[in-house]
C-alpha cells in the first residue's frame, strides 16, 4: 500500500509546482490569464501584421504553443508566442515567397525552429546562449525595433510601401508620404499618445485617487484592448473604410485551429533553413533572458537545456496548428508575474481564454483599423530601445561597444538576418581578441606578508635572480607563441636570473599547441641557464599535464603555492654585508 501510495505522489520534475496548489493560488493564476489576455489579443493581431500574415495566424499561435510550454518549461511565469523582433524575422523570410503561400511557409518555419531547437537541446547545446555577448544582443534588439517603427509607418500613414533595411522603408515612406490618409495618421498618432498617456499617468493617477499599486498598474496595462475596442467602434459607426479608404483588418475566420504537419518540397524547406536557425538562436536568447529575470525575482531555477526543447516543442506546436515562429515575451511575461501568475496552469487559462476569442471575438474585430494595429507596435518597440545600454557599453569597454554599435547599424543596413550573423561573428572574435594576447605581468611580494602583485601598480619586493610571472589565462593554440615571446622578453631584461616562476592561478587549461609551448620554452631557459618553475598549477591541469613528459623534462619544481616557490628559491641574503653592524657586546 505505502508502494502504491509513493507512485501516486510521484511528480516529474516539470510539475514540481503543482506540489500544494490551492484555490486560492488557482484564483491568482486565473487573475493573471485574464489580464495577459487582455494585452495577447490585440499583440496577437499586431503581430501578425507585423510578420505579413492574416490577423487569425497570431491567435493560432497564442493557442496550443501556450498549452505545450505550460507542461513541458521549466518557467512558471514565461509567456510564450507572437513577438515583435521573431516576427520581423518571419517576415524577412517569407519576403520572397508568393502572398498565398506566406501562411503555410510560416507554418513550415515554425515546424523547422521548433525540429532545430529540440535537437540541440537533446545535444545539451543550451550554452549556446553564451557565445552571444549581452551587449549585441541589446544593440540587436534595439535596431530591431527601429526597423519595426519603420515597417510600421506605412500603415500610420495609411499609404503603400515596403522593403527590409531602414533605408528601403524610409525611402517608401518618403516617395508615398504625399499620399497620406488623414484618418489613419490621426487614429494610429491618436493610438499611440493614448497608450503613453495610460502607461505614464493613469497608474499614478489610480494609485493617488486611493487604489492600490498593483491594481493601478494592471489597470494601466489594459490600454491596448481599451485602445482596440475604441477605434474598432469609431470605423464601425462612421464607416471610415467606405467614406475615408481607411484600411481594416476585415474578416477573421471564427474557429480554432487545425491540426496537420506543413509538408513540402525539399526546395521549400533548403530556402527557409538559414532563417529558421536564426530564428530559433533570436528567439533562445531572447526568452531564456526574460526566463532568468523572472527566476531570479521568484527564486527559482531555469535549465537551459529544457528551457530549448521547451521552446523547441512550442514552435513546433505553433507550425503544426496554423501559427508562425514564436517565443518567449518579455512584455507578457512581466505582466503575468507582476499580475500574481503562481504556476504555468496561468498559460493554460489564457490558452482557453484565447480559444473563447477565436471562435466568438473575431466577427467584432471586422473594423479594426491597421492604423491602430500599427500605432500597438509602434508604441511596444518604444520599451525594446536601449540606448543608454549601449552607451554604458562603450564607455566600459570601447571593443565591446565598437562590437555593439556594428551590430546595431548592420539592423539598419542589412536586414534583421544579417545582422545576427554579423552579432554572432563579432562576439567570438572580440572573445578571441581578448584571448589572444593573456595578461601575463611580473609580480613581486608586498613586504612581511604571503601577498604577490603586480610591480607595476604596487610597491612590492622583487629579486634578480628569481622572477615570478604571473599568467592571468587559459593557454591555447592561439595565445601560446605570445606567451613564448614574453618569457623571451623576461629573460632579455633579466640578465642575472637564475630562476623563473610561472605563477597560474588564473590557467584552467593547457592545450597541446600549448603543453609544446612550455616544453620549448623550458627547453630554451635550460640552455640560457635559467630552470623553469610553476606555482599555483590546479589539479586538474596538473593532472593533464601528468599524461604528457613535461614533468619528467621540467628544469624546475612545481610548488603549491607562489610562497612556497620563492621561500625555497629566494637566495639567502649576504649576511657578509651585515657584519660591521653586529653588536659583540
């Protein structure tokens, strides 16, 4: 009986947060859907406009990816699908592909990132995160944004154009802008200082009228929906499509999604592969930042691993129910932690919540101006800005921030995919750079204490005859002649050496390229009458280095620690020196 009552209890991993849940922790969830619903609605829409599909695809993809994730991420608060930065991308992708086939070429984009992200994940190739700088990531995002704005002009303005670098879009704004259409420049201005003016007063205004800071921030929240149900009811009583050539969304299709796998030709699929992959990285880094935010504030742990065949399985969801590529939200998710979200059964609620839109909200959403949609982008690509990140980027660190403004002007010039390449390319070799040339310093010891620094910044004790060199790297293939050419430079400037030191602490791993660079170099001090030493080696390299006959060639000792090698090394002193102040008495 105890066995059977233990399998009972047993919970996978993945729903260690239904250990303890109440109605009243089911109350906050259910809040929290109601208010992400709210804001997923009228983004799903957008967003979908954003990425050049028909307004029922967002919707799709705010369904089942939301049920998949729920059960198999490891963020009790992330809220997945439609984004701005992944849906420029889609949009970028299928550019070439015939109108009628943007749907399914989507839906194939999504099947192909989600098939990507689950392999790697399995691969446990989560650490992939790693090799792509913050600062890039920030300067990506942000250009992504203006780029966005510039997409998104078009429909302010109510005119025709296109195109996929900054300049293209401005250029078409530009020869069109004689065209304007005063009421889709007022609605969607109107759209987007309504939408300022809720998130920068209304919150305040509530709070100090008596309501609690919570409510009055979630409250705020719902400019969106206020703003699309308002406008909708403006074209529909004054027919602005028919009398002003307004532009709508026009019939959304009712119903929910169907199911099916995205066949093609093998052409289809070759065309789309590049773009996929980029889309699943994007869209990686992107959610797993917003995953270990919100972890961080609950304290709670995210795994990358699981965090990508999460991502991976809710793409492919999204490919195989009518969607496009999706990720993690930062917007969304904010709100649903900030809206008291206790567990992922929030995202099975605005699941449903979102199947009650598809099948009985949509007829209503016929009068929706674009202008309105586009005024929503607009307005969310104002909180994706960073510049004051980059700033401080490169204030600290002018490579860093040189890397970062590159990648946000290729956004511009190049289009969103390029640039992730161009991100991509410039962290590893900013990474290589830093590698290439290791802090390698002469150190001496402050005096009466066990303490070694640098001789160039403090005032320490040194020796002629025994000099220490500390390297503050990894060694490598790439870094191995540099340190070569430094010890050169040590002995050149050190004729009365009779001793070196090689202090590592920093040194968590010696290559081969490497190990054959300490034997010649222990090999070239053996001739110049100098023995070779080590101190502060970790065991781990030490044992690596113990596979090779380094040890059995050392001219030198390995010692424990920097003290030990020069308490044993260090000549005694001439105490001959000494001998006219002793004191016979």
């Amino acid at each position: 009986m105890a066995k059977r009552e233990s399998v009972l209890k047993y919970r996978p991993p993945a729903f260690e947060w239904l250990k303890g849940y109440s109605g009243g922790v089911f109350t906050e969830d259910f809040l929290a859907a109601v208010i992400v619903t709210v804001l997923l609605v009228p983004q799903a829409l957008a967003y979908a406009m954003l990425a050049g599909l028909p307004a029922q695809v967002g919707i799709y993809a705010s369904i089942v990816p939301l049920v998949i994730y729920a059960f198999v991420g490891t963020s009790r608060h992330l809220s997945v699908g439609p984004t701005a930065v992944i849906s420029l991308m889609t949009a970028v992708a299928l550019a070439a592909l015939p109108e009628d086939q943007r749907v399914f070429g989507a839906a194939v984009l999504a099947v192909m990132s989600g098939v990507m992200l689950v392999v790697f994940g399995l691969m446990r190739a989560g650490f992939i995160m790693n090799f792509v700088s913050r600062p890039v990531v920030s300067a990506y995002v942000t250009g992504a944004a203006i780029l966005i704005v510039f997409s998104q002009l078009r429909h302010v303005l109510g005119i025709s154009g296109g195109g996929s670098t900054a300049l293209e879009l401005a250029q078409n704004v530009w020869v069109n802008f004689s065209n304007t259409n005063s009421a889709a420049l007022i609605i969607g201005l109107g759209v987007i200082v309504f939408l300022w003016l809720t998130r920068t007063y209304l919150a305040f205004g509530l709070y100090k009228s008596g309501l609690k800071r919570k409510p009055a921030r979630l409250i705020a929240r719902m400019g969106p929906f206020v703003a699309v149900v308002m406008t909708s009811l403006l074209a529909y009583h004054l027919n602005l499509s028919e009398t002003q050539g307004l532009r709508i969304v026009g019939d959304i299709p009712s119903g929910l999604p169907t199911l099916s796998v995205p066949l093609a030709d093998l052409s289809l699929y070759r065309d789309l592969l590049g773009a996929a992959a980029l889309i699943g990285l994007v869209g990686f880094v992107d959610s797993m930042s917003t995953a270990q935010t919100l972890a961080a504030r609950s304290r709670t742990r995210i795994s990358s691993n699981r965090e990508m065949r999460a991502l991976g399985w809710s793409n492919l969801a999204s490919g195989i129910s009518g969607g496009y590529p999706i990720n993690g939200s930062m917007s969304r998710s904010a709100v649903n932690y900030s809206a008291g979200a206790k567990t992922p059964i929030a995202s099975l609620l605005t699941a449903g919540f979102m199947c009650i839109a598809a099948l009985y909200l949509t007829p209503y959403l016929r009068y929706l101006p674009l202008a309105t949609l586009a005024g929503l982008i607009i307005f969310a690509c104002f909180n994706l800005l960073d510049f004051k990140h980059l700033w401080r980027t490169f204030r600290y660190s002018r490579a860093d921030g040189i890397t970062a403004y590159l990648t946000f002007a290729s956004v511009l010039v190049f289009g969103v995919e390029v640039a992730v390449l161009v991100g991509v390319i410039l962290s590893m070799a900013l990474h290589i750079r830093s590698t290439l040339r290791p802090h390698a310093v002469l150190v001496g010891r402050f005096p009466g204490t066990e303490h070694y620094r640098d001789i160039d910044r403090y005032d320490v004790e040194t020796n002629d005859f025994v000099k220490t060199l500390r390297i503050d790297e990894s060694l490598y293939f790439a870094n191995a002649r540099f340190l070569e050419d430094r010890v050169a430079e040590v002995l050149e400037q050190s004729p009365k050496m009779t001793d070196l030191i090689l202090m590592c602490p920093a040194v968590n791993h010696i290559d081969a390229s490497a190990l054959n660079s300490l034997m010649s170099m222990n090999k070239r001090l053996d001739s110049a009458g100098v023995k070779m030493h080590l101190s502060e080696l970790h065991s781990n390299v030490k044992d690596r280095l113990g596979r090779s006959t380094f040890f059995d060639k050392l001219t030198g000792q390995v010692f424990f620690s920097q003290h030990e090698a020069m308490t044993a090394l260090e000549p005694e002193p001439d105490w001959g020196r000494y001998f006219d102040h002793v004191d016979m008495h």
